[in-house]
C-alpha cells in the first residue's frame, strides 16, 4: 500500500515516529481470499487466526468479523478472544502451557489441543471436578521433511500420539473430539501438508474419532503457509517459489481423502503468516546519513527491537516519495547503539535527506508481539482505513517507555 507523502506527514504528525499501520483493506481481502480458496477445497474447512502472529486487538478483531475463529496459546490470548466476545467454541486453546484459560475453555467448549501427560492430568482434574466429561484434542508431532518441530505435543512416530488417544478414551471425564499438528512456519512445499494430513487422517481413525458420537470431530492441520515478500535472509529470491495458497489446502484435502476420512469431519487451519504479513508496515524518519565502512547509510527512527524480523528476513523497503531516477545504494541502520541494528542491507533508494520518511513493509507477521522496548518505547498502530480517521488499533503500553516507570513523577 503506498499513501501520498501529504498523508504520511498527517500520520507521523499526529502519532508520532515510527508508527506501524496496519492496511484494513488489504488484510480484510486477504482473509476473505484464503477463507474462499479454503472453502472451495474443504467445505467443511475453517480457519482460526493464529493471534500470536499479529496480537494486535484491532486487527484480531476484523479478522473475526470476516469469520475467523481465535487460535490462542496462552491465558492472556484466551482472555482477549473471550473480551472481543469470541464464543468459546469458535477458540481453538493450543500451546504447551494454558494456565488458567484452560479450565474455561474445557467447561465451555472451547477446542483445546493437549500437548503433554501435564496436559492431559489436568484437563482430566479439571473435568472430574466439573462432574461431566469434556471434549479435548490431541496435538501430535512427527518427523516431515527436515523441519525441527518436535516440542509440541505427542509423538505420532512413536506411538505416544495414539496411547495419549487412548488414555483420553477410557477417561470417564474426558471425550477425544480431535487432533492437532502444526508442522513449521513459511513452508514452501505443499506436499509436506499432503503426507501429514495422511497420517493424522490414520490416527484419526485407529483412535476411533467421532466413531460413537454426534460430533465427527476435527483435524487441525496448524499454520505455517509460506508468504512470497516474506524471503529470508541468505535464500535467493530465484529460489523462494511460494505454493498457491489453493495448492496448499488441495494437498491437505488430499491427505485426507486418501486415508478415506469422512468429508464431515471439521478441517481447522491456523493460518498467522499468510494472513497478516502484508496488511502492515513501517513507518520511519531518517534521522542521519553517514558512510560506514565506506558505505552509503542511513540511520532512521525505527530498530530491530521494533522489527526483530530483520534479523532473519529482507523487508521490502522504499522511500514515501516520487521516484527518484538515482540508483544509490544504501545499508538502512535502527537508532540503537549496538551494531547489530540493521534493517536492510543494499536497499536501492536513491537520493536520501534527513527527515525523509522510509516505509518498511510486510512486517505483519512476528513483529508486534516480539518488540521490545529497547531505549526506545514501541510505536503506535494505526488502523489505515482508506479514507476517514486512522484508528488506533492498540494504546496498549504504544508511548510510554519502561524508564518512566522508574521514578514516581518522572513521567
Ligand atoms: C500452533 C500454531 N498454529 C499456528 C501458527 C501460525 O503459523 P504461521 O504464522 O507460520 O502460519 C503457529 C506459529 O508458530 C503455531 O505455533
């Protein structure tokens, strides 16, 4: 999204630098895009964001009305979905530690994926003191490909995935509706979807899922949907080739449908990624220009404690004005005093002047929950309605540094 420079100094004027603004046009149609490609593969196919991605209040809030359920790891993430009166069997609970969100979601419904035997004890205390049996998922691990997600859940290699199955079976106070996996983040092939799809398709059905009961049960295949800006440092852009989104749910459907697993049995997808990576940017000043180690650089107002993804991936970066017809090359510095504060490196953007503004994009995605206030508080977000009065999406602690709550009266 590119807005005049008029509207950008309005911006900064009245919220300060650096500010993130979130696109709602942009996310709403991205959302309402992925839930289409998904509907048009698995009828029974829905979507939970993953909040964690992008915890941002405004935006998990349009992301709801464009009909995701809430995909929390945390009290606080229930909490939040609960307060933006998501009902509790619209949230899918995950995460190797629940706290006290799980009592609630078990009692009201909510889908809640078990992870570990702690996970499973509990539930079942919670339950037996309840005096009626709940229903809980499974979250299974397994070896795909080469990537490393083996902390989560049970292992369905082993055989501990189908014994937790089994333990929740014979429990009086517990009803198994389902199973869970969530491979990896920024996967680029979709077969990988195929083959674990296949084998939760297997265990669903060796654990007798939705065999007795008026709930068929559901396969939550997790996130991980691979975004084309979203290109990590190190990797060719020649060889980032992202799957069709389409191609991803297809290889999902595939899975299934070879293990023969009934078409109404729900399809839970916990897409974080796909959805918001794009649908928010950087807004930032140029502070200084320098020449380090012979370089053209630039210093601006916004770090890498405001995007920790810098580290790891190559945002696309332009300067809020005309083009300008210079080639100049330049290596793009945060304000923080370790060396380590780079957001790019050899980012054509011509002609550079203190006070330009730069926007860094695509940094929807694990940037918002990982800042940290480093020197600097975190900057205001904006929701970027296309017209109108900007929104603030999130006051949160957005202003105010830790420093000043060291010392009353300092503020
Ligand atoms: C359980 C679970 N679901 C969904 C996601 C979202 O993943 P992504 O942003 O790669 O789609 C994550 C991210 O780590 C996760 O842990």
């Amino acid at each position: 999204m590119r807005l005049p420079l008029s509207d950008v100094e309005a911006l900064l004027d009245e919220f300060g630098s650096p500010l993130f603004v979130v696109w709602e046009k942009e996310l709403r149609h991205k959302a309402h895009r992925v839930l289409q490609k998904l509907r048009a593969e698995i009828p029974n196919g829905v979507c939970a964001y993953s909040y964690k991605t992008n915890p941002v209040l405004g935006v998990c809030t349009i992301l709801h009305q464009e009909g995701y359920l809430a995909e929390a790891v945390s009290t606080p993430e229930y909490r939040a979905a609960r307060r933006m009166e998501v009902a509790p069997n619209q949230i899918v609970l995950n995460g190797p530690y629940k706290g006290s969100a799980m009592q609630e979601a078990l009692i009201t419904g909510a889908l809640v994926n078990l992870d570990s035997e702690a996970d499973l004890a509990d539930a079942e205390d919670i339950c037996h003191q309840h005096g009626e049996a709940c229903g809980v998922g499974i979250r299974v691990n397994t070896a795909i490909g080469d990537l490393p997600w083996s902390k989560f859940g049970f292992s369905l290699d082993s055989g501990d995935a189908l014994a937790a199955c089994r333990r929740v079976t014979q429990s009086p106070w517990l009803r198994l509706r389902g199973l869970h996996v969530h491979i990896g983040t920024n996967i680029l092939d979709a077969e990988l979807y195929r083959i674990v799809a296949a084998r939760l398709a297997v265990l669903f059905r060796d654990a007798g899922i939705g065999r007795d009961d008026a709930d068929s049960g559901y396969v939550d295949c997790g996130g991980g949907f691979a975004v084309e800006d979203a290109i990590p440092i190190g990797v060719d852009p020649e060889e980032w080739r992202v799957p069709r989104t389409e191609d991803y749910f297809a290889a999902i459907r595939s899975g299934l449908c070879d293990e023969g697993l009934e078409p109404d049995v729900t399809v839970v997808l916990e897409p974080g990624r796909l959805i918001v990576a794009n649908a928010m940017s950087l807004l930032t000043r140029v502070v200084a220009l320098k020449t380090i180690d012979g370089r053209r650089s630039v210093i601006v107002d916004g770090g890498v404690n405001i995007v920790p993804s810098a580290h790891y991936m190559k945002h696309p970066i332009r300067v809020v004005r005309a083009d300008d017809p210079s080639e100049n090359i330049w290596d793009v510095y945060g304000p923080l005093c370790t060396q380590y504060d780079v957001l790019s490196v050899g980012v054509r953007l011509g002609t550079l002047a203190k006070g330009d503004i730069l926007q860094v994009d695509c940094v929807g995605a694990y940037t918002i929950g990982f800042a940290a206030q480093f020197a600097y508080p975190r900057p205001a977000v904006i929701l970027w309605r296309g017209g109108g009065r900007p929104r603030v999406a999130n006051p949160g602690d957005v202003g105010r540094h830790v420093c000043q709550g060291l010392h009353p009266g300092w503020n």
